[in-house]
C-alpha cells in the first residue's frame, strides 16, 4: 500500500478536526453544532470570511483519532492527514491547501507558506472545480525559490503556461458522476441510442444557457435572434444583462456591434424556456437547467450545442456542460475555449466534425473565434436545412462517448490523479 501524508499544520475540537492550512486559532461558533465528521465544519468554514476552507476531500473523511485521520483508499494508495511534515512509512509528504473558491483569494496566507517551502516541505494546492488567470498566486510562484516544491491538482488544461511547478490537470467533467447520470430506465436514465435514433425529430437544436450573462453566451443569444432560431428550437437562456451592456466588448467587430446596438434598442427578454412535457407530475423542479437528466429533450433534437463556462479566458477549462449530450448519446457541438476539442479526445472522447474546430483553433483573437463559430454554425444549419439531416459522423463513437462517460468512477479518477503525486 503506497501512503501519502497530508500535514495539517493545526488542530481543533479536541484535535480532532484539522484546521485549513494558513488559519490558526478559530473557534467554532457555539450556535453551530458539528457532528463527528466533517461536514459540520465545511459549512461553517463556507459560511465564514476564511478563504483557506476545506473541499471535497474532507466530505470523504474518517476521523476518530487524534491529529489524525484517513481521507482516501482505493486500491493500492492510501491518502491520510496528520500533524506531521513528515510521516513515517509515508511515501510522499504535502502541505495541503484547498482554497474556498478561488487560488487567487488565498493572497493573505502566502507569506506563510513561504515559510512552510523554506522549512523544505512540499505543497499542494488542490481546486477541484474552477480555474481562472490568477495573476497574484501565478506571481508567488514564479518568484518563489522553492517553486519546484509546489504542485497544484486543477481543472486548467493550460496552467504550464502561466506558472512555474508540478501541474496535474484534473478533468472536471468526469467529477461525481457516479451520482449523477443512470442508464437505468428511471424518469431521469440518460437517452439510449436507440430512442435517439427511433424518436421523432420535433427540434434541430437542444442549447441549454443558463446565464446569458456571460459574454459568449450574451453573444451568442444574440446570434440565435439574428438567425431566428430561438422559437422553434430548444434553446434556453435564463438570466439576461440589464446592466453595463456597453461594457461588452465588441473589438471593433462588425457583427458583434450589430449584436449589442439590437439587444440595447429592445426590451430586456425574459426567461427563454425549453419546451416540457405537460404531464410531468411536477417532480422535475427545473427542467431547464437541472443535473438530473431529461432524455425527451434529447431524443427529440437532431443536436446540442454547448456553451461552455470559459471562452474568451487566458486559461482553459471545460466543465459539466459538455458531458451532457455526451452523457445522453446525442450529436453535439462546443462553443468554448481553444482545443476544448483536444482535452475531450485526449481522454479517449469522440468529438463530431460538425464544425472546423482545427480552423477555429488556430484564431488566437477570441472576438475573431467566435464570429468564425457563429459562421461555422450556419454553415452547419444550412447543411441541415438542405439535407434534412446531420452531415456525416460516427454514431458508433457517440455510443461509445456514452459509454465511456458512464463507465468513469469517482474513486477511480482521484486514484488516476493522486496517483500522480507519487513519483
């Protein structure tokens, strides 16, 4: 059994819950009652100003020893917390930061980890869910003299571009699936192939959008008005700017101005809501944008288009939102950030060729890269309109996506990454 170490540099509850590293001496509110887990002191920690917090990691916890306790085993590795730098019989020893949100909000504990790297201790800065361009926690280790003793496990597929260190890129779209969506015949079983491909087509498109905030998705709800395709689609967008609307930033882009001069001269839209089923009983909460699963919505479109958490960010990262159609066997297109395409085929996906996303990658220009994605998808819709079907891809593959997606397991993907930390 390979062991590693996670040193917890301070202790409370009886030293029996380990505090997030950098914070010293806080006290747990007497109005808040913690249980013997951790789940307790998470949602304290949450709901406090304190950045360093605690993340996934302690919900799979088990403690009932002092300054010590067991967070991961699976297979041949064994992950565990303790007081110690240095634990004995441990194979790799880390100083383990999880921030609350982002790395770039951990800025007043730097210093001391600092002197934690001066000490020659290993640190690793674990974001499971979200990645960003962090300016000032890049700066602390490019400058740091001990950079080659900082690891960090992250969803940004592109990190080594901005910081020195050890990366391990973490895919987040494979994150608790497990839970998530069944092929099982229940009201919420992803759509099979079979149901996809004997299903009626009553839509083209099935879009889910939630935040049209976003600049991408803020442009391309313009896109879908200017090509009418919004009504006789499946197509939502949720929440609408009202505000700072000149703010987006248009580069001087022709059809991008055209986009923002319409959507200022009009009223705000409302809530853009797919179609449901009218007989549900009322157990689906939010068919719009739920994490259970809807296969109608699916069986019933010829395709999905995606549009990611990231596009015109420095970093890279795909989320949940592409593992959808992925997940329900359907045709899809991503709008996201560059090689979105590449990190879904290096983990073994098959990604349709419905857009040139080769050609689309090579626009450095994000501005330039949408407009050329706006273009790629008419294209694609005229092809439909022309032909009465999808230009010609693989279904086997898309099976086989399904599949694949459905096969993964949480305990199996935090091996395959801590794993990693192991050399």
């Amino acid at each position: 059994m390979k062991l590693i170490n996670f040193y917890m540099e301070n202790w409370t509850g009886d030293d029996y819950l380990p505090l997030p590293n950098g914070v010293f001496n806080y006290k747990i509110p007497e109005d808040r009652t913690v249980t013997n887990n951790y789940i307790g002191i998470l949602d304290i920690l949450r709901d406090s100003e304190i950045q360093s917090s605690y993340n996934e990691i302690f919900l799979r916890s088990h403690w009932g020893t002092k300054k010590y306790a067991k967070t991961f085993e699976h297979k041949d590795l064994k992950i565990v917390f303790s007081d110690q730098p240095i634990l004995d019989g441990a194979d790799e020893n880390f100083y383990l930061v999880t921030p609350k949100v982002h790395m770039e909000d951990l800025e007043e504990y730097l210093p001391h980890y600092t002197t934690i790297l001066e000490k020659g201790i290993k640190i690793l800065f674990i974001s499971f869910h979200e990645s960003g361009h962090y300016k000032k926690f890049y700066n602390w280790i490019n400058t740091s003299k001990h950079s080659e003793n900082i690891y960090t496990i992250t969803p940004c597929y592109n990190i080594n571009d901005f910081a020195k260190g050890n990366h391990i890129f973490f895919p987040f779209l494979t994150y608790d699936l497990d839970n998530n969506f069944k092929m099982n015949d229940s009201i919420f079983s992803v759509c099979k192939r079979e149901q996809y491909e004997t299903t009626p087509k009553l839509k083209t498109i099935l879009s889910f959008n939630r935040n049209a905030k976003r600049d991408h998705r803020f442009w391309f709800y313009n896109f879908c008005k200017k090509e009418n395709i919004i009504d006789n689609n499946y197509i939502s967008f949720l929440e609408f700017p009202d505000e700072h609307v000149l703010g987006y930033n248009t580069m001087g882009i022709n059809e991008l101005q055209e986009y923002r001069n319409d959507y200022i001269a009009n009223p705000k839209p409302g809530e853009i809501s797919v179609d449901i089923k009218k007989t549900d009983p009322g157990y689906v909460e939010n068919l719009l944008h739920n994490w259970n699963n809807d296969s109608f919505l699916y069986a019933e479109s010829l395709l999905s288009i995606v549009t990611e958490t990231k596009f015109f960010e420095r970093d890279i990262m795909i989320s949940e939102k592409v593992i959808r159609p992925i997940a329900n066997c359907h045709p899809f297109i991503v709008i996201g950030p560059r090689y979105t395409n590449t990190i879904l085929e290096d983990m073994g996906f098959y990604v349709p060729p419905f857009i040139n996303y080769d050609y689309l990658n090579n626009e450095e220009f994000p501005w330039l890269r949408l407009v050329k994605t706006f273009e790629e998808i008419r294209k694609l819709l005229k092809y439909i309109d022309d032909n009465g079907e999808l230009p010609p891809f693989d279904m086997d593959k898309i099976e086989a996506n399904q599949k694949l997606l459905l096969s993964f397991q949480k305990d199996e993907e935090l091996y395959n990454v801590y794993s990693k930390l192991i050399k």
